[in-house]
C-alpha cells in the first residue's frame, strides 16, 4: 500500500515537506506550541469550564450575530486578543466575548492563517 505524500510546512513561508499528519517542520514546531499541548495542558481544564460556563450564563447571545441583527445562542467564549499562553491575557474577562461555534471558527481560523508572532 502506497504512503501518502509528504505535505508543506504550514508556518507562512517555509517550503519545508513534513510527513503527512504533521502540521511544522522540526524548526517552527517551537513557535506551534498549541498545536502539540493537550488543552488541558494550554489551560482549558476544569477551572476553565467553570468560567466559561458562568461567563455563558452571563452572555447568553453572540455578539457577532447581534451586530447583524439575529439572536443567536452563544455556545463559545472567546478571547478577543489571542493570548498564545499568556495567563494574564487567558483569564482577563475584558478580553472575552460570547459568539457562536461558526463566528468562532471564523475568527479562529483566520487568526491561524495570518498568526502574530511575538519574540
């Protein structure tokens, strides 16, 4: 049974091939951290469900589907600014907001597509 082909590094301009099922080559794996961490281990454990459930409760609706004038149930909490490991950031309840799973997929992967890299 043939194996399948090798895939392109996804770090923006690394023409690297990686074993498929590999998202980085060795060197930018260090900048993905979150995508080799459980989330458990990136913070999203029992603690997290807790706030993220009271923060729910709070703010029922989407805030996304709201500017465009539907009521939406908010199934996810967000954090506005990416916090890429930073606890201050992660638990900073200003820098939440309730959307929807499709508004958050959205804004997920479009924050997965064009990263900020901080050094």
């Amino acid at each position: 049974m043939p194996s399948r082909p090798n895939t392109p590094c996804r770090h923006p301009g690394c023409p690297a091939l990686v074993p498929y099922g590999q998202k980085y080559c060795d060197k930018h794996k260090l900048l993905h951290p979150e995508e080799v961490r459980s989330a458990s281990a990136r913070g999203y454990g029992r603690a997290w469900q807790k706030a993220r459930q009271r923060y729910l409760a709070a703010h029922p609706l989407c805030v996304e589907c709201m500017k465009e004038g539907k009521y939406v149930k908010a199934t996810d909490v967000d954090h506005i600014i990416p916090h890429r490991g930073d606890k201050r950031l992660f638990w900073d309840e200003g820098n939440w907001q309730a959307l929807c799973h499709s508004h958050h997929s959205i804004k997920t992967r479009n924050e997965d597509e064009n990263p900020e890299y901080r050094f």
